[in-house]
C-alpha cells in the first residue's frame, strides 16, 4: 500500500514494520520476489523438470491496475534486483489478468457445456472488472471484440478502500477503548501476538454477514491486552471495555471477544459505499455504453456483504463472483503469460511528456525560466507533450524522437520522462506533473562525431516501454529507466 499511498516513490524510499523501524523498500520487496522465485525453483523446477533453464521461464508480476507509473517501474526493478531479467519479465495488471480469466472460464464452457449460459460475454459486449483485494479496488471497463481479445473502453480506476480498510477501522475502535499507548506498546512490546491479532481479524471478516447469529467471535491476545492496560491505568481490558462506548457491542469471554454482528456490519460500511462509488464513477466515464455484466473478483470478493451492497446498488446488472475468486487474479496471470496480447488497445491514465530547453519564446514562455547556454536564450524545464491523458491506445503505438550527442566521445543520453495528470502542462514542476524517470541510452562505440540516436516510446502496454537505436550501428543500444 505504500507503493499507492506515496507520492515520492524512489530506490531510495525507506518503508517501516510495526516497531517502526526502516529498511529500504527495494531491498523488503526485492528479498520477497526472490523468496518466491527460489521456492518455485527448488521446490518444483529443479525437482521435477531438471531439463528447464532460468532462460525457459517467464515471470509474471502482478500489480494494481491503479498504481502509478513510478510504482510499477519500481516493481520492475525490484523484480530485477531478485535475479530476474528484464526481458524474462512480465508486467500484469491485476483486473485484466482477472478478465482474461474469466474469458477463458468462458470457453470451457462453451467447448464443454458446463456452467451457466448467463456467465458468457458475446462478441461485441461490454463488462466490468471490479477486482476487490487486500489494499486496493481496481476498476476495468472492457469491450469484448473477437474471441479472446478486448479493448480498454477507459482507463483503469480504483482506490484503497480494501480489504485492509476494515482492519484499519477495526483496530481504530481497539485503539480508542484502551488508548494510543496500548496499541502502540502492543506491537512494540507483544510483536507477535499483534500479528496474531491482525490474521485472527482476517478469519473475523470472512465470517461477517454468512452467520444467521447476533454475534460473531474471534480471538485476541487477552494475556498482553491486559498487560498493557493495567500498565497505563486502563484496568483489564474487559474493563476497558465496559467502560467505553462499545460496552453494549463487545463481550470477553476468555480469550474470545464476541462482536455484535451489527457493529461488524457497520465496519463494512465505509468500504462498501466507496466500492459502489467507484463503480458509479467509472459508470459515468463510460457512459452512453451499455454494460450489463459485472465480474466481481479478489479475496474480499467472498464477502457477502460486499456481494450483497453491489447486487442492491446495480439490481439491472448481471453480477458474476467466479468459483475462488481469491486464486482468479493467480490463474489469470498465468494465461496473460501465454497470451500478451490479449488486450488490443488500453486507455492512457496519465500525459506523458519528457523535460526539454528550447529556445526562450518571449510570448510563450516564463520569463523566469529564461536562462543563456553557449550564447543562445533557452528555456528551462519545459514540458514537452508525448501522448496525452485517455488516449486510447494499441499494443505498441509508438511515438519516436530523435537525440543526438553533444560532447566528443559521449558515452550515453539521458533523457527525463515526466507524468502528468493534465494534458496543458507547460512546465514539469507544475502541480499534477511527477518524474518518472531517467531514460538512459548507451551509446556503442563513442566517437568525436556527433552521432544521431531514435528514441521509441512505446505505449499501449502495461507499462511505458522504451527502445533505442544508433544509427549507423548494426546492434540495437541498451535504454533503461533509472528511478531517481
């Protein structure tokens, strides 16, 4: 959630546990990638199929459709910084590896005849992902054009309204019963058994609204609440409870607090009325376009009470929750894969632009910005569009811009890439308007000459890709982004 929440995303971001203490955040999600990587490997390849090479593996990363272009190029790298090449790695975006799923759920049951006719997308119709996770909601809107291949009818929306929103109103309500220092000392001081806390909360969500009773149980840590509480004067912490505004809600029985499945309930609230909100939202974007089926995907998707809010909020919708709708996201990752190029176009979420210095225009530019290089009046900072915001894009449009060397035997060009949220941007400090990177091109074979380099930008995927030729040169340079 850091990587959606943060502006400033960068190698060199620190991230914190539960003490509050930091590490880097590329060296926490490197070291997990790796972990799984080498549990892949050691567990399955290396035992069952000795004849497969790291070369013959393809990864495939997942990655909320609604993150930003510095937090997937983070991804990138710390996937990179697990031993992973570049070019052996894919980039999935969460709700279309959902999507093709359930397109390929739909041709089993086309070829096999199982299943429910109502669950099938005809050529021509148009659907919503609506992928509900841990931390985020993300939102596609997709038409579907020949077998198997779709198009992005907007671009992806979506916010963090999760499943770990819940936690967090959860634990608020602990926190106000028996006090900041409490919780505070209870992950400090009783590490473990506040993660215990957290996963019992996970198995408490589940069971939320698929109980007939009045109330719902889980366990907490009793021993070191009540630690806790008699250290900063709050008595026990079933005193602590009956003394707060929850006493009518909340009952202790041992190590089992029972919750009044009406309070539980209210907790969903605040998640279930922003899922439909976003819904509505991404209704609104698109509309004029009929849209008569909804997947509703992701751990948090099992939730009857999620299920039930988007039934009520949209009753002329068809509302599809596929069988473990946990494992789709994982399964469909697997097919995108094999199958890339499922979706033909996308919807551009952001303008991408790159920095340039031209020659200072007194009716165009900002006379601040005016600065003198080798006798000649340029321009500092200038946003220089590439592509706009909601462009609709296919696979691999490419918008190409020509470099060339300044210096005597320049080894490399680098060039920044910005993104912005608006397509008027004229400066990149403007609000809105965020680096993305620093493209860097490696120039074989330095001369004195000037050499001449064609710098393609990529759109359309995934992710913003970029290539780059010398020309002159018969093998292609190496261009990467750097995450400043």
């Amino acid at each position: 959630m850091e990587l959606h929440l943060r502006k400033e995303v960068s190698e060199q971001m620190l991230i914190y546990d539960v003490k509050g203490q930091s590490l880097p955040a590329i060296e926490v999600f490197s070291t997990a990638i790796k972990a799984l990587k080498e549990h892949l490997w050691t567990t399955h390849i290396e035992k069952n199929m000795r004849v497969i090479t790291m070369e013959h593996v393809k990864w495939v990363l997942t990655i909320p459709a609604i993150w930003s272009a510095r937090s997937k190029l983070f991804m990138r790298l710390c996937a990179e910084t697990a031993g992973i090449q570049s070019k052996r790695l894919c980039i999935a975006l969460e709700p279309e590896a959902a999507a093709l799923y359930c397109q390929q759920k739909q041709r089993t049951i086309d070829e096999y005849g199982a299943g429910s006719s109502s669950e099938k997308i005809d050529q021509g119709a148009n659907y919503l992902v609506i992928d509900i996770g841990g931390g985020t909601v993300d939102i596609i809107a997709h038409k579907k054009i020949i077998h198997n291949k779709v198009e992005e009818l907007c671009s992806a929306s979506g916010n963090d309204c999760g499943g770990t929103r819940i936690d967090r109103e959860f634990m608020q309500m602990i926190e106000t019963i028996v006090g900041k220092s409490v919780m505070e000392g209870l992950k400090r001081d009783y590490t473990l058994d506040y993660i215990d806390f957290i996963r019992a909360l996970e198995i408490f969500k589940r069971g939320v609204g698929n109980r007939k009773k009045s109330t719902i149980n889980m366990s907490i840590p009793i021993t070191a609440l009540n630690d806790l509480c008699k250290k900063f004067g709050k008595g026990s912490f079933s005193e602590a409870v009956s003394q707060s505004d929850y006493k009518k809600y909340l009952f202790i029985k041992g190590n089992i607090l029972q919750v009044q499945m009406t309070l539980a309930k209210e907790k969903f609230k605040s998640i279930t009325d922003e899922i439909v909100k976003e819904i509505k939202n991404v209704l609104v974007r698109v509309e004029g376009v009929k849209i008569d089926t909804f997947f509703v995907v992701g751990g948090c998707s099992e939730s009857s009470l999620i299920q039930e809010a988007i039934k009520d909020s949209f009753k002329d919708r068809h509302i599809v929750t596929p069988e473990e709708p946990i494992l789709v996201v994982l399964k469909g990752a697997v097919l995108f894969g094999h199958t890339p190029d499922f979706i033909t176009s996308r919807v551009t979420r952001f303008a991408y632009g790159r920095r340039i210095r031209p020659i200072f225009n007194e009716l165009a530019h900002d006379i601040n910005r005016k600065v003198e290089s080798d006798g000649v009046f340029r321009c500092t900072n200038v946003f220089d569009l590439l592509m706009k915001k909601n462009t609709h894009c296919s696979v691999g449009s490419t918008q190409s811009i020509e470099y060339h060397t300044y210096e005597r035997n320049q080894a490399k060009v680098t060039v920044a890439v910005y993104v912005s949220e608006n397509d008027d941007t004229e400066y990149v400090d403007d609000a809105g308007c965020e680096k993305l990177g620093e493209l860097v091109v490696d120039i074989p074979n330095p001369t004195s000459e000037r050499r001449y380099i064609n710098v393609d930008f990529h759109f359309g995927g995934t992710e913003l890709v970029v290539t780059a030729t010398v020309k002159g040169e018969m093998t292609p340079c190496i261009a990467r982004f750097e995450l400043i």
